[in-house]
DNA sequence: TGCTAATTAGCAATTCATGCAAATTAGCAA
DNA sequence: TTGCTAATTTGCATGAATTGCTAATTAGCA
C-alpha cells in the first residue's frame, strides 16, 4: 500500500476527507507484516485514540481494500485478516499459533490447470498451511 | 468419499450408529460436485426428510469431514462449502454466480516457495477466481 | 467563519456456526 | 421380541465476525 502521506493526498485528490481515524489506520497498516485482523487493529488503535470505532476500522480497511491499498486474507477461521503487501504473492499459515507469513511462488501465475471447464482465471490464491518455526 | 454402503460399515465398525439422517446425507454428498453449503445440503434433506434440523446437517458434515469423507472448501464468502472429492485438487469459483469446480494443478504439491522463514509446509490451497462461461 | 457533504460512533441486525440439555433411537444382548 | 444404554437428534440459546443504519460530528473549501 501506498505511504500515509501518499494516501492522504490519493484521498484528498479523490473528495475523501483525511480524518485523524483514517491517518492512524494509514500508519499502523504502512508496513505492516502481522497480517492482523481488525480487532487486532482496533486495539491497536484504540491505545493511541481512545474511543475510536471498531465500526470505523472496519470501514477504513475496507475503503482501503476497496481501492486496491490492501488485500483481505480469508486463512479459513476467525476474522479475515489484512495485508497492506498488493504485490503478487501468497500465503502460509502455522496451524499451531495462526501466524501468517508472505510468500512468493514462482510462476503461480503459469500454473497448469485441468478441468476448467470453460472458466476464464482471472486471479490465483494459494494459501499453505503448515507450521512455523517455534511450533514445528 | 466412500459410498453409502462402505461409509455404513465403517460407521457400524467404529461403533457409530447409521441414522435415517446420516444415511440421506450419505446419499445427498456421494459424487455431489455442486460444493454445496450445509444450507443447501438442509433444503435438500428438508424435501426428502421433513423436519430434520439444520443441526444435524453441521454436524453430520463436520463429522464426515473429521473422519476425512469430505473436504471443507472455504471460498471467502458466505458459508464454508463441503466436497466429497478428498483427491489432491484444488478450486475454481465464479465471481459472478459462485459457482465452484474441482480442477486439477500438475505440480502443486513441488512449488518452488520463496519467505518460508522456517515455516514446513503440509497442504497446499489454490483457489483460483474467475467467471464460468454462463457469466464471461 | 460558515457551509455541506463526508465521516464517525454506537447500537441494532445479520449470517454462519457451535454449545447445550432434553428427548429420541440404533444396535446389541438377553 | 423386549429392554437397555450410549449415541444421536432437536431446538433453542449463544457466539463470532461483520454490516446496516442514523444521528451527531467534522474536514475541507468558499
């Protein structure tokens, strides 16, 4: 996803109004490799603006992901979690602790499929499950 | 997954009973390719077996999916979809009806994986997203 | 400084799924 | 065939995650 400071002006030049919600949420996205949910993120949140919404960090995300800043993950169970990485590349999930990492796949966008059966791809999601270094 | 007739062995042999209940969804899932949610699997049942609740439905199917007779195919939208197709394959879904099928990826269980970062993988998911050729 | 459309907060509502307890029943044994 | 008992089914309550709705608030511009 874009920098806070790029996306305040991505928004401002869109008729979006630049709130003090929207530029913390901005912030604790840019970067971030934990693939938290929103309850994650409104904790978060909540410790730096007491009285933030969870509603409002569900709206922002999805505003977010709506313009292709972020990615929604669905990892199977709980809450969808989001990633700010819009870069081609996938997933793998430790079924011990629920840690999720990216990971890129090499020519995941070749692969060859059977049985298509007239469908027409048009995006791939490759999720591994397996077990993370302190689970193993 | 087994056949009706295997499936009910195998639940006698390991001292689980054969309900009327079990044995429609037996029917209902055996060779079913629609990927269907346990509320359509219900509405099925509901025609053939007035009165049987949603209930057993969850837990028939969660039950079959334990034992590893189905495979649960969460398609990150709406209501975990069950199939009793447990080969090695992977899925396709519309966006425009939702429609799922089964297809088949030569060489998904030998993806060259880059960030792994300790993590050992054991399965592999691939859903792919697209449009049937009734939504193209 | 004021205006106005965009946004937020907060609560209700929805969807999907599981927990629980009472009533029922499959499968076995006598 | 009858009775027993553990397994199962029901049906309702509950829970998790997310969205809908609306009044109150506010960012950004004139």
């Amino acid at each position: 996803m874009k920098s806070p400071t790029e996306l305040t002006e991505a928004f401002r030049a869109t008729g979006l109004k630049v709130t003090p919600q929207r530029q913390l949420l901005f912030r604790l996205m840019h970067g971030n490799t934990m693939h938290p949910t929103a309850e994650v993120l409104y904790s978060e949140a909540s410790a730096q603006m007491p009285g933030i919404s969870l509603r409002t960090v569900y709206q922002t995300l999805t505003d977010l992901a709506s313009m292709g800043e972020l990615r929604l993950i669905d990892v199977g169970a709980g809450a969808v979690r989001f990633d700010p990485n819009v870069d081609e590349h996938h997933h793998v999930i430790c079924q011990g602790c629920g840690d999720v990492r990216d990971v890129y796949v090499a020519g995941s966008q070749a692969l060859h499929i059977e049985g298509l059966d007239g469908f027409s791809v048009d995006s791939t999601s490759i999720l591994f499950h397996g077990s993370c270094a302190s689970c193993a």
